[in-house]
C-alpha cells in the first residue's frame, strides 16, 4: 500500500516538474523528488506484492506456478498498455504535452489503490482466511532471536565499526567529489553503494556461512547491475534513437517513439510458455544449465541486442533513418 503511494507521489512530482519547465532549478529539484520518491515506492512494492501471491496458497500446492504465471502476465500487460496511453497523451509534438503522461500514471495508481483497498480483505486472504502478510511482533522476533542464539557485538565492536564506516565514506566522497566534479548527487548514489554493503559484512552477528552467501550475493549483484544498466536503455538511448534514427512510418502513419516501450512486454508474453518449455525439456535430459550459466546466456544476448543495432546503423549516412526492425529485434533478443 505505501509502495503505491510513494509511486503516486513520486509521479505528481514528475507532472509538477514537467509542468515548469521555464523554472529549469525548480524543475530539476522536482524531477529528483520525484526519481526518489518512485525509487522508494517500488523498493517497498515489488518484494512484497510478489510475497502475497506466494502466500495465497498452502505450502506444497502446486497451483501456485500457474499463479504466478498470471500474476507475471498481469504485470506485463499493464506494461504494454502504460506506454501507449501515456506516450499517445504525452507524445504529441508539444514538449509541454509530455507532463500529461506522468499525471495519468498517478491517476492510475489512486484508482488501483482504491480497487485494492475495497477488494482485498476479499480476495487477499491465506487458504485458511487469514490477512495476507506477517504482522510485526516484538515478542516473537525477541524469543526466536533467543531461540537462534544469534551473538551480541560488544559496544567497543559496534564503535570500531562505526569509525570504519565513517572513514571509508568520508575517503570515497572525497574521491568521487573529484571524479564527478563535484556532483553531490553521484557523490551520494556511488558512496552509498559502496559503503552499506561494507556495513552489512561488518556486522558482528553474522555467522560465517551468512557473511559467505552474501558475498556470492555481491558478486552476482555485481554483474546484474551492467544487465540491467543496459537494459534499461529502453527508456532512455533506445528511446532516442527510435525517435530520431529509427523510421517510424507505417502506411502513412508515424509511430510514437513512446510505443516502443511496449515491444518487451508484449514478448515477455508471447514468450512466456516457450522459454519454461525449453527449461523442462533440458531439465528432463539432464541438460539444463546452472543459474550462473542462464545469467551468462543472459548477458551474451543483451550483447548480441546491441550488436544487431552496431550492424543496422554501420554504413547509414547522417540524416538517414533505419528500419524499426532493427529494433524490434533489438527487444526480441533483450526479452528473451
């Protein structure tokens, strides 16, 4: 629920910010308010809205992959549909037109909360009735903290560790100061990354198989950040050169350069019944490939995306656009 609503804030301050663009500094601060805002909401929505799906049904009930089947086809079709109403609505060839598409999307998220809010003791309910989710209770947490016999840092650990922290971060903003020339938001974003999760491995209750399988953590997060900074691109570069460099003309019709952004759902959803058909096929075989190594297939074709686009623009001469196949390749082999 909270989740949602930092969404909704977070997206009213996007239109606020889109709204004066003549107030460039008022704006900016807006657009930031309003990144964070959405950053926060989706760190609170995601995890959970996937854990109530799990907890709709008993342990050991094997409708629950079907479930969460549909509940992945649900996301994406709302995906699919996002970019077209709020890229027709926003994409209109007037730059001031654009804030429309942020105020839709908070409309949308008052109108979902409101179905979620009336609907949910109805239908969000563990087979046994119950509201969905774990309650937070001090006694609990206390006598099963007790139960685990889970180690205590002393006062002069906990101060050790604070000073190393406070060093490691003081020494990494006034690195990154200089390497970002002084931009206190990087500054903020790289300095952070480096020294939360430098707080958690110092943590003296960890034992040390915890403190060894989040290392593995680290390491796998670690390439995941470059997948997804790279996949990303859909809402940014790719975005640009569809708007620019991709030909957009169909029967005397211009695309919206916006529309692209539903490629990916769209095969996300086409592809969903092939790709666990391949999974179950190998795994009968005894041929299915570890995690680390699907991760790796995954990577390879993000790379191979981006190379499909090298060799659609290698060649083209300035002023001149390519066919939007290219792209939707591009998406095709990026879904998959």
């Amino acid at each position: 629920f909270w989740g949602a609503i930092l969404m909704g804030i977070g997206q009213f301050l996007m239109f606020m910010s889109a709204s004066m663009l003549k107030q460039v500094e008022l704006s900016h601060w807006l657009m930031y308010s309003g990144l964070g805002f959405i950053i926060m909401g989706n760190g609170f929505f995601k995890p959970t809205i996937t854990t109530l799906v799990g907890q709709l049904y008993a342990p050991g009930d094997q409708r629950i992959d079907t479930a969460y089947t549909i509940f992945y086809m649900g996301v994406n079709v709302g995906a699919f549909i996002a970019p077209l109403v709020c890229g027709y609505f926003g994409e209109t060839g007037n730059p001031e037109d654009f804030k429309w598409g942020f105020l839709i999307a908070a409309g949308v998220i008052i109108l979902t909360l409101f179905f979620f809010q009336t609907l949910k003791n109805k239908y969000l309910v563990s087979p046994t009735g119950e509201q969905l989710g774990i309650i937070p209770d001090s006694k609990r947490d206390k006598k099963t903290e007790q139960s685990l016999d889970v180690p205590k840092m002393s006062r002069s650990q906990q101060l050790r560790n604070i000073i190393r922290l406070a060093s490691l971060a003081v020494v990494l903003c006034i690195l990154f100061y200089h390497v970002f020339d002084g931009d206190i938001i990087s500054v903020g974003i790289f300095t952070t990354c480096i020294v939360l999760p430098v707080m958690i491995l110092l943590d003296g209750t960890l034992t040390k198989i915890e403190r060894s399988r989040i290392l593995v953590i680290y390491i796998i997060a670690f390439f995941v950040i470059f997948f997804w900074s790279a996949f990303e691109q859909a809402g940014m570069s790719l975005t640009l050169f569809a708007n620019e460099q991709t030909d957009r003309d169909l029967f005397g019709w211009t695309m919206p350069a916006s529309w692209f952004q539903s490629f990916n759902p769209l095969f996300v959803v086409l592809l969903a019944y092939i790709m666990p058909t391949v999974w179950t096929f190998l795994n009968k075989r005894n041929m299915e490939p570890a995690s680390p190594t699907k991760q790796s297939i995954g990577l390879l074709l993000l790379s191979l995306g981006y190379l499909i686009i090298c060799l659609g623009v290698r060649g083209v001469e300035p002023g001149m656009k390519v066919s939007m196949l290219w792209l939707i390749s591009l998406y095709f082999i990026h879904t998959m």
